[in-house]
C-alpha cells in the first residue's frame, strides 16, 4: 500500500502532508485524516483546533488510568439489563450519558501556522453505533460540553468575587473539545472516512470521578459546581459525571454531560407537560440524582445558595419553588 506521508490523505492538503514528513513518526503510525467541522469552546488552546482546519491523528493507544471514561456506559447497561434504577443512571432516551463510545490517548498533528506542525496530546472519542457518529449527534456533544464550560466560568467569576484580592483562586477548567470529520484512515476498526468524532486536547496519565455516584472523595470545588449549575439554570440543567485532573488548586474536566430537558424528544416533553404530580417527572429525577449524588452541602454552596441547608438535610434550595430541580419535601 502507498505510504501514507508520501501521498495526501483524502481530502488534506499537501502542503501539511509534505510538512507532516519532519515528524519522527513511522509511516504506519499515522492513522487518521480529519477536518475539524463544529469547535464552539472559546479557550486559548482552541487556537490549535479551529474550524476547518486539518490535523493528523498518530501515536493511537488505550490507556489504562482512562478506564473510567467509559464506566457511565457501562452502568446505564448493566441497569437497562437488571431493572435496577437505584443510582438513577440517565436513560438511552434522555441522554448520552449511556451512549456507548471508545477512547484512545493519540498524538495530534496540527498546524503551527508558520509552516510547521506542532504536536499536541489528545483524547480522541469514537461512538459504537454508527448511527452516534453522525454529525448532529457528535456536535450535540460538542455543544453540551461547551456550555458546561460556560457554566464554569460563571462559577469561576463568583468564586474570584469571593476571594477579592487573592490571587491564588481556584477554578474549575473544561478541556476544550471539537467535533471532527475523518477525511481519511486505515482502520475501520477505530473509525471510517465519513464518521464523526469527538477531539479534545487532553494529557493525563490517569483521571478522577470528582462527581459521579455519590460515593466519591467529597471536594468542595467539584461539588459546588455541581450544585451551581442546578441552581443557577433554575433546576433545568444539571451536569453529570464531573471527571478529569487536579492541576495544582484548579480542577481540569474531561467530557462532562449535561442532562436538559432538551434531551428529551416531543413525546416526552409533552409527557411532562401534561403531568399531573407535584412537578415534572424530569425535575423529579434530577432532584433524587442530586441529593445522591451531592451527599452534603460545603461552605462554598452557602455563598450562592443561602437559602439551601447544609449537611445531610435537603429540604429548601436557593430557587424559587417550584420551579427548582433541586427542592422538594
């Protein structure tokens, strides 16, 4: 077979082919072509990751401490199979919380924009099904993970408020995601020309649960800001599965999911909307996740959320009833 620096890729031009070939790579290390087609997150690493720009994926490897990556899915299975709904496990219709994916560390090869490449670690995510690698579903994701990062930034703007002059602030971060087209590859079993994948520029060794079943490490900062983004969309939104790295006080996250009631299809939306209970079925749900996820309230969740008592207790919350997520009793 032709060697794959010494001719383009479908689609990639050969001016980044022709540079490529200073990488130290083998030929045969480089396996994928993609364009990057949806890239809505506003970060100073995203400069390397625009729309439209082409990049080379090499250095495809599982890691070991990533494992936990695909443990939602994994849990969603096992509860569709058993019938056990303690853990509330968002279901295959409400969310991709469930969607079946694989994950690879790979080495992204990208543009410099002085004639180069510049090599960046990455976290490269390929659906299962065929049909949640096409692009609607895949910038779904993109979208889902970029307001979660918005989200962050609020958060981040009230803890600085918080702490005044100190200019050791924590903050929360979200790796910066993008949803690329595979222009080309040479192994349909990791993905084939025409799929849709999810990019993100990541480097880790191995990753944390900081939010996830509830019995996890309690750290405050994961934990208001999983209550801050309940309280603060209303008890509309509430993000799931808070994983990624602690880098010094700040905490990196890593492919976090938001369950909306936009997850929902117009069946169920008129469901809930003709519900007669105390509120929604939707809200319901996510005001049981909550407290099972979020075992106690921290200082931190006082300064947004006064209203809210700490401790075991959950009773009152911060929004109006009822139209909070959270309240209930």
């Amino acid at each position: 077979s032709p060697s794959l620096l010494a001719t383009s890729f479908g689609g990639v031009s050969e001016v980044f082919c022709h540079a490529s070939r200073s990488i130290r790579y083998n030929e045969e290390d480089v396996q994928l072509a993609l364009r990057v087609v949806y890239a809505p997150m506003e970060d100073a690493s995203a400069e390397f990751l625009k729309m439209g720009q082409e990049v080379l994926i090499a250095g495809i490897k599982k890691v070991q401490g990533w494992d936990p990556l695909t443990w939602r899915q994994e849990r969603v299975a096992r509860q569709q199979v058993t019938g056990q709904t303690s853990q509330l496990w968002p279901s295959l219709s409400e969310s991709r919380f469930g969607r079946a994916h694989r994950a690879w560390s790979v080495e992204i090869l990208a543009s410099d924009g002085r004639g180069g490449v510049r090599n960046l670690p990455g976290l490269l995510q390929v659906a299962h099904a065929r049909k949640d690698r096409e692009l609607d579903k895949v910038k779904g994701a993109v979208q889902e993970i970029s307001t979660v990062a918005n989200y962050a930034r609020r958060f981040n703007h009230h803890v600085a408020e918080l702490a005044g002059e100190d200019p050791d602030v924590p903050a929360i971060r979200v790796a910066t995601t993008v949803a690329c087209f595979v222009l080309d590859g040479v192994n349909p079993e990791i993905a084939d020309a025409g799929d849709t994948l999810l990019l993100t520029l990541f480097d880790a060794k191995n990753l944390t649960k900081f939010v996830f079943e509830g019995a996890e490490d309690f750290l405050e900062l994961p934990q208001a800001f999983f209550h801050f983004v309940l309280w603060s969309s209303g008890g509309k939104e509430l993000v799931a599965d808070l994983q990624g790295i602690q880098q010094e006080r700040d905490l990196l996250l890593v492919d976090p999911v938001l369950l909306t009631t936009g997850d929902l299809d117009i069946s169920e939306l008129l469901s809930l909307a003709t519900s007669t209970g105390t509120g929604s079925d939707f809200q319901t749900c996510n005001r049981k996740r909550f407290n099972l996820w979020h075992p106690r309230c921290a200082q931190l969740c006082q300064s947004f959320d006064p209203q809210r008592r700490g401790g075991n207790t959950r009773r009152a919350c911060g929004v109006p009833l009822p139209n909070c997520g959270v309240g209930g009793g």
